[in-house]
C-alpha cells in the first residue's frame, strides 16, 4: 500500500527554493488524491531504519499535522477525517508508529512519541485502542534503555493531550508506577530519569487520587525531592518544574512536605545554575499565587466557604523566605534593561518578594527596611539596584499606613538618584519605583497624600528630564508620569499638574519623535502616557486639549504619504497610526464629554473622519482596530450627524464584521455598530439589512471565535432600540437565534473560566431583549412580541436557579423582567405572577447590597405591579 517519499521528503528540505515549492506542491497534491496511501507511506518511512534521519523526521512531522492544527475549526476537521479513515490503514500507521519507539534513532524516537500522543488524543476519547497504554507499559519493563525513554516520553505527551476522565484509574495508577518508577535514583540512564520526571510532570493532573492516598503521595513527594538533587541539571530542573506544578495542583496536600521543600528549594537558590534556581523560586511564587488567591476569594478567616483552607505557609517561612529573595536580588545581569525578553534569578526574586508582599502584607515591611537601608547608598551598583528594586517590590500589599512614612522618607532620595546616580540599572529600577509608589500610594485612595504644592514641581521636573535618558528609563519615566497624572483623576476641578500641563504634552510629544522611541517600548509608553494626560485633565486645560487636535491629526496625516514602504517599514508605520487613532479616540472622548469644548471640536469632525478612512484603506488589522475604535467614540461624539459618513464609512464596518480571522478585530467592530446605532437612531434603517444578515452570519459560524456572540446579542438589542418596530423585519430570525442560545447558556457546569463566558453570554442575551422591548414599546406592533414572552421567563427562571450569575447579570436580568412587563403591560401580568421564580428572583434584588441592582429592582417592582393592576 505504501508509496516511494524519501526523495520528496529530501527535496522538501532543499535550499533550492524552486526544488523545495515542488516538493511541497507534490506531497500537497498526494495527500488530497489518496489519504491513506499517504499516511502509510509516511510512518514506512518513519520506521524505516535504512532511510535518512531527516527523512524520517520529516515525514513524522508532516504526519503530525495531519492530525492537528492550532485553529479550533481546522483541528476538528482533521480530527473527524482521521475516525473515518480506512481501518487497516490506521492499524499499519499505528504498527509502524510503535516498532519506530525501539528505533536506536533517537530523532524518530521523539517523533514516533508526539504522533503517538496525537492519535490517542483523538482515539482515546472515542473508546479506541484501548490496547494503547497496555503495549506501551510492556515496553517501559524491557531494554534497551532507549526504548524505555522513548516510551516514557511517549507517556508524558499522551497525558498532555487527553484529559484525566478519559484514563481510568487502574492504568493511571500503573503509568505513575512505570513513570515514578524511572525517575529514581537507581535507574542507570540519565535519558531514561529525565523522560520519567518530564512524564510525572505531565501525568500530575491524572493523579487526584494517588495523592489523597498518604503512602502513594509520600512516595511520590519522596521520588521528585531526590530528583531535585540528582547531578545532572535537566533532570534537577525537570524535577523543580513538577514541585511548582504539585504547589499549584495539590496545594492542600503540602504541609508534611513543606519545611523538606524549603531546605531544598533554598540550597537551589544559593547554589544551583540558573534554570534550576529559576523553578526553584518559582515554587514560592506558585505558593503565594494560590494563598492570594484563597485569601482573596474568602476573606482572611475560615468563616468563608473555601473548599481549600489557607494553610499559610508564607508567612510560616518569611523569616528564612525573605532574606533568601533579597539575596537573590544581587544577582543581577548587566544588560537585563535593555533585552525585553529578559529573566534571571534576581528578577525572579523580585518578582516573587513582591508575590510575598501581596499575600502577607505589613508583615514583610520590617523584614526587608533594614536590606533597604544598608544598600541603598552603597558605592557597588548592584547593591544600591537592589535596595530601590526591594523598596519597589513590596509596595503593593502593606497598607499605607506602615508605607507611606517610609515613601515619605524615601521619596526626595530617589529623585535625586534618578537623574544623579551614574549607573543606568539603578535609574531604571528607581523610575520603575516611582511608578509603584504613584500606582499604589497616590490618589483617592490614601488618606494622608504623599505628593504637596511642593515636591509636585521637583516630581514633574525630575520625571520630564529622566524622559531625555536611555529609552529604558525613559520609558519607565513614562509610566511614572502615567500614575502621577491617574492619581489626580478624582481630585476636583482642579489639579495640581494643571500648570504644567503644556510642558508635560510637549516633553512627551517630544520623546515620540526621538530617533530611538522604538526601543523599549518608549514611543507606545509616550502616547499611552500622553492619553492618560488627557484622560485626567481638567476643564481648565480645555483649550490646551483642544490645540493638540491638529497636531496629532497632522502626524496621522504624515503616516499617510505614501512612500513605497518595505514589510518592516509598513509594519512599524502601522503601530504608529494605531498609536495615534488611539490617541484621538482619547481626545474625542475628552472633548465630546461637554458642550462646550465639543461645539468647538465639530470643527475637525469631518477632516478627522477623513484621516480614519485613509488609514482603512492602508489595511492593516492592527491600525483596522484603533481606528475603528476612534470612530466609534466620534459617533458618540457627533451623533446624529455621524449619518453622513455612512456611505463611505459602511463597505469598511462591514468588511470588519467579516474579519473571522482577527476577531478581536470583529469584537471591536461590533461593539462600534452599536456605538453608531445609539449615534444614528432611525438614521441607521438603510444600512440595518446589511448589518442584522451579517451578524446573523457571524452567529451560526463555527469559524468565529466564541468571545464575539455575546457583544453581538447586545448589539442586537442597540439595533432594536435605535430603530423601534422598524425591528420587526428581524424579529424571527433575532429571536430564535437568541432563544437557542440562552438554551445553551442554562445547563453550562465547568470552570470558572467558562463559568465567567456563560455570563457574559447571559448578559448579551438579555442586553438584547431588554433594547427590544425597549424598542417596541408604545407602538402598535407590541403584540409581536407576546410569543417570545413564556420563553424569556422560562430563560430568567433558569438562571435564577442555577444560581450561579454575577452582579452584572443579576441587574440586567431583573431590568428585563421590568422591560418586559412595562411594554406587554396586562398580557405579562398573569404570565409574570405564574412563573416559577420571578417573585423569589424581585425580593432578592429589592435587598441586595448592590445599589445598581436594588435601582433596577424597584423599577421593576414598579413595572409588575403597574402590569397586574391593568
């Protein structure tokens, strides 16, 4: 059956280009015209001992993905083409796929192991070859030691790609055996350990129930520690990566273990290189992550209904825990500023203090001011970096009250070391600490400000001279500034950074045309901070707000000369343009907020929306984005009179509510559709048949990512409401699309993550008929949608029992039974009193603590009662 590829397989790998494109072209071609020859003839070729090695790989690869894809609707297809392939020929693939796991090379090897994993995680699911795991588990007992690694790696891939329900326990338990087994110290092949403890690391999700079983965890716990130690370096980190997994997995199950784990951890810290360090300290982090999060979701006292209780360990081991980061943090690398990709032990120990801060809070303050105190002036860089990137780490998590005195302390020294200390490291780590401290102690939230009339000037003059230094600190400049200014959001009409207002835009204006503002992010940091400037402002800086309009339209304008540009060139030209529609967008927003100011911006309205489709028509997606959110702020800008850019402006929102590939793209568009309903009103009938067949379209996609339906349900309702009983032409097609998806949204278990989608998802529903019954109200055709009511009750019943809605939808569900019996009037009062809960549903809100949700409900206790009366 199977066909001659070694030599397109060579010639796929040609630096011929030609050679190669043919070769693709060939091997395209033969895997459309005869699936299954072409799957046999790879894995002959895979396991064929006489081939070439990178033949052999490449026909593993190529089979490979044959299998899966990273697009959700791809992978599906391939998967269903792959359960209705000929028997037989699955049965050789398979056959020649496991005679290649005894191959003495070791590339088919690792190979034949991931295609493997990649059939079981379609099969197994499906009930099929349950002999799998039996036929591997024979192998781990034989020699030679190769095929023993092949087939653990093999283990480890398989437990990554099928979930824990699809393994019954009894193989779980004989595949931990095989794994934990290979990974102790008497087995002679450093290979074969390593496979085994990278195996463990995947299989820890299929072992809830070895690790409620005492003497299974201890033995497993036993097994990964003495790997921890083991002298080859893979295997020592390997081994650190499984005890960060098992902090986060089997959190509970810990304290037996946990004072082993710190003498190992630290002696790793201390002493080990650095990817072993690097799991090492992560393992605190992961600790302080899961206390942070039970501290967080209950409250600090066990009263709360945590299924896990807070055991603690942090603070248990500060005294040792705290001194061991803050040496760590003296490990610094010289160039670590500037490579954005950056990590290292003394940042991964700057990162977990701060993790510390966060979970035990005032505790840490007196544990880390004496570090703080002796290196802080000290002539070695090192030591002064470190004391201001300690001082900076924890400021988020003790109260203001035991940091503020030390900010205070502290505040005129580090301005003067940042434009003063001759060492870049330390100027960025102190520009970085002047921004946690105005994120975290600056603002509405602090009783006893930080910043007086007297140091704001030597702030602002400081921040704006750092702004000339090297892009890395430049940019952390930038981000002080941005938390300075957001601190004064609440402040009143006035603030204390209105004076200096023109000299912060144009400090800023000026470091985006710095001939190195790609560097660092400093040129996005500039307009993000610049936007943030704005946002903040007062109506005093009004005017000043208003002559940045041309300036920034002008440089939109200059992106827009069209120069024949390399990819590179059109690339970078492209995150400029979305840094500038987003900063219009910001302007707009700024300006549209009061008549006054927005009566004189309608000036720039139609030479700005001109700007906006020139940039469309450049089409890049990214700038595609940013300018189509600029737009929808200038349609609630303008209102109304948005209408006339609708004839230009429609070929370009269509084409976004059909980009499926980017859909943050087509989420943003949608969201604008309702900007311009809300905008347009009735004004936007002659485009709703366009808009509503393809939302409509968007919806019955299996293509378009699950995040995009809820905001277009919502965006029905804008519809609904912008055009009233216009509505009716899409009320069937509306409904019943909404119907079946609130079927789907009652019966929804899972993770909190899904969890937080079914709501989003309820709250689109409902957002839609809340704007429809809005919409339809006091018109003639109201009985339209008396059909539609048994059925939204039912939905509203249905979440009421799951109890399991967040606040958000809470308020709009009982705002849609208020809708509902304020537009149907008496026809919804018999129907409102029958159901199930809604009663129940109306007391609870009347006494919810939420004052939006309590407004909402006495609305709608108005609504029913107005509706029963009739």
């Amino acid at each position: 059956m199977a066909m001659e590829v070694t030599q397109v397989l060579l010639n796929a790998q040609s630096i011929d280009g030609a050679v190669r494109k043919n070769a693709e072209d060939s091997l395209k071609q033969f895997q459309e015209q005869n699936l299954p020859v072409f799957l046999v003839s790879l894995s002959g070729e895979l396991a064929n001992e006489e081939k070439p090695v990178e033949t052999r790989k490449l026909a593993g690869l190529v089979l490979k993905n044959a299998l899966d894809a990273k697009e959700q609707h791809r992978k599906f297809e391939l998967v269903q083409r792959w359960l209705s392939l000929d028997g037989n020929a699955k049965s050789q693939i398979k056959a020649c796929l496991l005679t290649t796991l005894t191959s003495p090379v070791s590339d088919a090897r690792s190979t034949a192991s991931q295609v493997i994993a990649k059939v079981a995680g379609i099969e197994l699911p499906h009930k099929q070859w349950p002999e799998l795991i039996g036929s591997l588990l024979s192998n781990v007992h034989q020699l030679p030691a190769q095929a023993k690694q092949a087939t653990l790696e093999t283990l480890g891939y398989l437990c990554e790609e099928v979930s824990p329900d699809v393994i019954d326990q009894d193989q779980v338990n004989k595949i931990l055996t095989a794994v934990v087994q290979g990974m102790s110290s008497s087995e002679g092949y450093t290979d074969v350990r390593l496979a085994a403890t990278r195996a463990l690391y995947n299989a820890l999700g299929f072992a809830q129930a070895n690790f409620s079983n005492d003497m299974e965890r201890d033995y497993i716990m036993r097994v990964v520690c003495e790997a921890t130690l083991c002298p080859e370096v893979r295997i020592r980190q390997a081994a650190f990566e499984c005890l960060v997994s098992i902090s986060s997995t089997y959190y509970e199950k810990l304290a037996p273990y946990i004072q082993d784990i710190f003498n190992i951890t630290a002696k790793a810290v201390r002493e080990d290189e650095e990817p072993v360090a690097l799991q090492a300290i992560e393992f605190w982090s992961s600790i302080c992550d899961e206390e942070i999060d039970i501290l967080e979701e209950y409250g600090g006292d066990f009263t709360g209904d945590s299924d896990i209780p807070c055991f603690y360990f942090i603070k248990q081991a500060l005294p040792a825990l705290v001194p061991m980061l803050l040496e760590t943090l003296l490990k610094q690398e010289e160039d670590q500023d500037q490579d954005e990709g950056a990590w290292n032990i003394a940042m991964a120990g700057g990162t977990c203090l701060g993790l510390v801060a966060r979970t035990v809070g005032d505790d840490i303050v007196p544990l880390v001011v004496p570090f703080i105190e002796e290196n802080i002036s000290k002539p070695d860089w090192r030591q002064r970096e470190a004391a201001t990137y300690a001082f900076g780490s924890i400021l988020e998590g003790p109260s203001p009250e035991k940091l503020i005195p030390l900010v205070n302390v502290a505040l005129t020294f580090m301005l003067s070391a940042l434009t003063k200390d001759p060492n870049s490291h330390v100027k960025d780590t102190t520009a970085w600490t002047l921004g946690r401290i105005f994120e975290f102690l600056h603002g509405s939230v602090v009783d006893s400000p930080i910043i007086s009339q007297a140091n704001c000037q030597q702030i602002i003059t400081v921040l704006l001279q750092s702004m000339k230094d090297t892009p890395n600190v430049a940019e952390k400049a930038c981000g002080a500034l941005y938390f300075l200014a957001q601190g004064y959001e609440e402040m009143g009409p006035s603030s204390p950074l209105t004076p200096f207002f023109q000299e912060i835009v144009q400090s800023l204006l000026t470091v985006t045309h710095r001939e190195d503002a790609g560097e660092s992010r400093l040129r996005t940091a500039a307009y993000e901070t610049l936007n943030e400037v704005v946002r903040c402002s007062t109506d005093e800086t009004a005017p000043l707000v208003l002559q940045l309009v041309p300036v920034i339209m002008m440089e939109l304008h200059n992106t827009l000369e069209g120069q024949k540009l390399s990819s590179d060139e059109r690339e970078k030209q492209s995150e400029l343009q979305g840094l500038l529609c987003g900063c219009l967008q910001v302007i707009i927003q700024k300006l549209g907020a009061s008549e006054p100011t927005k009566y004189v911006f309608m000036q720039y309205a139609d030479q700005i929306m001109g700007l906006f489709l020139r940039v469309f028509a450049c089409r890049s997606a990214t700038v595609h984005e940013e300018a189509m959110l600029a737009i929808g702020a200038l349609a609630y800008a303008t209102g109304a009179d948005f209408a006339k850019y609708m004839p230009e402006f429609y070929r370009y929102l269509e084409m976004g509510l059909q980009n499926f590939e980017e859909y943050q793209v087509c989420a943003v568009t949608v969201g604008v559709v309702g900007d311009i309903s809300r905008a347009l009103e009735e004004k936007i009938v002659p485009y709703c048949d366009g808009i509503m067949t393809q939302l409509l379209k968007n919806l019955s996609s299996n293509q378009l990512h699950r995040s995009v339906k809820p905001p277009i349900f919502s965006c029905f309702g804008d519809i609904a409401l912008a055009v009233g009983e216009y509505f009716e032409k899409y009320l069937m097609w509306a409904m019943s699309a909404l119907q079946s998806a609130a079927e789907l949204s009652t019966h929804i278990a899972g993770d909190d993550e899904l969890v937080e989608y079914t709501n989003s998802l309820r709250n689109g529903i409902l957002e839609a008929y809340s704007g429809i019954f809005q919409g339809f109200k006091n018109s003639p055709k109201t009985q339209l949608l008396i059909p539609y009511a048994p059925h939204i009750l039912q939905f509203l019943d249905g979440i009421y029992m799951e109890k399991d809605m967040d606040d958000v939808v809470m308020k709009t569900a009982i705002g849609v039974l208020g809708d509902l019996a304020d537009t149907l009037g008496s026809h919804a009062g018999s129907m409102i009193q029958q159901s199930v809960s809604s009663k129940d549903f109306l007391n609870e809100c009347l006494s919810s603590e939420d004052l939006m949700i309590k407004e909402s409900a006495e609305w709608a206790k108005l609504a029913i009662s107005r509706a029963i009366s009739v």
